[in-house]
C-alpha cells in the first residue's frame, strides 16, 4: 500500500549460538526518516529479549514493487551487534575449537535458508570434483561450494601425503561487493597449508626482509667461483624445469573477482580451469555463459590462465571455457536447469550428463534443488 513504518523482518540464526541477526526493512529513504519509531522498537527488543540478538540491522526501502532489499548498498545501517553471523564450514571438523575455516554471513548477502540441508548439496560438489583441479566457481555467493571443495581436497591430499593432491587453484566470483569481503574473511580463517596464504602481517615482514637482503649483496661478488662442470649442470637442471608446470603463486591459488558472471567468464576467469561449478538464480545460466559452454572444444587454442597469453587472438573467437571437462549446475529452478542441460547436451561441446540428483530442502513445498554434473 506504501503506507506504514515497517514493511518486512528478515531473521537469520547464527546455528553455533542460536542467537538471531535481525534485519528491519522500513518504508524510508534514509535512517533519520525512520525515527524516533526506529530506536522505540530496537530498545523494545532488547528489552523483552535481551540474550536472542546476534544482531539488528536497518535496511531503508522505500522502491514501489515487492523486492524485500533495495540494490543501494547504502540503505544498510547496523544498529546493533557484531557484523557478521559465522557458520563451520561444510566438511570441516564440527568440534567447536577446529580451526578449519569459518563462512561469514552479513545480511547483504544470500545464506541458504536450510544451511545443514546445502551441506549435503556440498557434499557431492567437492566428491565428483577430481583430486588435483583447479576450479573455478561462477554465482560464487562467499563461496560455500568451492571453498568447502578446497578445503576437503586439502585435507585428503595430507591424508593420503600426496603432494600433487588438492586443489590447485580456486577462482570465484560474484557481482555483489559484500560477498568478496565475506570470502575473504573465511579464507583467512583456513589453514594456511591449505589456501597457501599466510598472514597479512607476515607477508609485509617477509616483503622488507627480502629488501634488506637485496640491498645487503647488492654489488659483492661471490666468494666460490662456478666451475664449467657446475655450470653445464646448472642449465641442464633449468632445461629439465621448463618441461614442468610452473609452481602457483600463493596469491592467485584462491581469489575472486567482483563481477557478473557474464563478466567474469569473458575476463577470462575460467581459463585453464577443467571443473566449473554454477549455481545460478532461479532463471539459469546468463545467456553468455551458455553461448561460452556451448562451444566445441577448439585443439588449435593453446592452453592458458591468463587473457593475455591469448592476446593475439580476436575475442570473438576465444573459447574462454576450453579446458573445462567437468560441469557442476547446482539449480534452484527446475525448469531453467531443464532448458539449459537441453541446450548444452544437444550442442556440439560434448556434454554428456553423468548424474542428476534430487535435494528437498524444505519438506512440505515443492522445491527441488538439483545437482546435475556433465563430463566430457
């Protein structure tokens, strides 16, 4: 009617503590127009309920239509309360004093309503992902699926005290600007043999020490001079290194990229990648990702990670998914997970389905989330 304060409650439990971040959605441009209604109600809340809020958040909404959030990022105000619910990571260790990583949740971004339920759904992600990938993850929200991926991977390969097990680098992305700091918040809370960072402290002490060291040799000769025998064996050895994949950068083994995945797929956030996971909105796959997974796998396009390795090729004519072999479509609408399995299988890219199976997550409707992987 767009009459009225209060147009809609959003409540979230943090399942660690049982505590509930609220979320008050009212009809104003910006938090001043909202009181003094605004603080009456909050201190009426605390006051009845004083050990049940995590958190409170005001969210300014005052857009015609039915769309619960406005898209300005400024219409957020926290009231009360820490910023973020954290929640275990899907396979790690559910012991409350593991430190195997942690997934932040801040009311600007989507947490699964069932978050126990999608563990299963992550379950079957990382088992069907092959040991020793590199994955890339597109409608990556924080990057529950590919950072559980990363971390179960991990873990196997130290199990099993494989050196070439793991993944091998990890690329997500998303168009919302609260997801990256969320991800990267859980990444810090992983181990660090795992995502291959170490502390941002650390890194800096590291980074002057190197400069010292630089400018301590710089200009000495060394004391021991190279024999032809030592030298013919040096460049064998480096001949021999070059045969062999280059080590990933630290840096770039986990990241992610703010942007669409339209956008992300043309930047070339998939090269090099051989598993794709998409879990897109309810009307499916962007119709450029689609086109891109569609496409015949090209043998004359040479193998690259980075755009520019294939600059001297037109744009139009990169396949920018040309090295994916598995697909993961996780869906949360049937009939657009239909519509774009139709178009992939009866392309000429070679999808061959290999699994589809059926998750309810909220008994009593007629939901089905849906985990379908193609191979070719």
């Amino acid at each position: 009617t767009g009459h009225g304060l209060l147009r809609y409650i959003q409540c979230q439990v943090e399942l660690s503590t049982g505590k509930v971040c609220l979320t008050l959605v009212m009809n104003c441009e910006k938090l001043k127009e909202c009181q003094p209604h605004l603080s009456y109600l909050v201190k009426e809340l605390k006051r009845s309920e004083p050990q049940l809020w995590h958190s409170i958040w005001c969210h300014c909404n005052d857009s015609a239509g039915n769309a619960i959030f406005a898209r300005d990022v400024t219409r957020w105000h926290p009231i009360e309360g820490p910023p973020y619910i954290r929640e275990k990571l899907p396979g790690a260790d559910p012991d409350p004093d593991s430190r195997e990583g942690l997934l932040y949740f801040s009311p600007m971004v989507f947490r699964q309503a069932n978050y126990e339920g999608f563990g299963e759904i992550a379950k079957q992600v990382r088992e069907v992902i092959p040991n020793g990938s590199k994955v890339c993850e597109l409608y990556a929200g924080v990057g529950l699926l590919g950072l559980s991926a990363l971390l179960h991977h991990g873990k196997m390969a130290e199990e099993y005290d494989d050196p070439d097990g793991g993944i091998q680098w990890l690329r997500c992305s998303d168009e919302n600007p609260e997801n990256a700091r969320c991800f990267e918040r859980a990444v810090s809370s992983m181990p660090m043999k795992i995502t291959g960072r170490s502390p941002k402290q650390l890194q800096k002490d590291n980074g002057k020490k190197g400069k010292r060291t630089r400018k301590n040799y710089k200009g000495k000769k060394s004391d021991k001079e190279l024999s032809i025998k030592d030298l013919m064996d040096s460049m064998m050895s480096e001949a021999s290194d070059e045969s062999k994949p280059p080590p990933v950068d630290p840096s770039e083994k986990v990241t992610y990229m703010q942007a669409s995945a339209a956008a992300a797929i043309l930047k070339g956030q998939a090269l090099g990648a051989n598993v794709l996971i998409v879990d897109p909105p309810r009307k499916g796959l962007d119709e450029p990702v689609l086109q891109q997974l569609c496409q015949p796998y090209n043998p004359n396009q040479m193998y690259a990670e980075k755009p520019n390795v294939l600059s001297h090729m037109a744009r139009h004519t990169v396949n920018w998914v040309n090295d994916v072999r598995t697909l993961i479509y996780v869906s949360c609408g049937f009939d657009a997970l239909a519509r774009d399995c139709d178009q992939l299988l009866s392309s000429n890219a070679g999808w061959k389905l290999e699994s589809a199976t059926g998750y309810v997550l909220f008994p009593g409707s007629n939901h089905v989330e849906t985990v379908v992987v193609l191979r070719r």
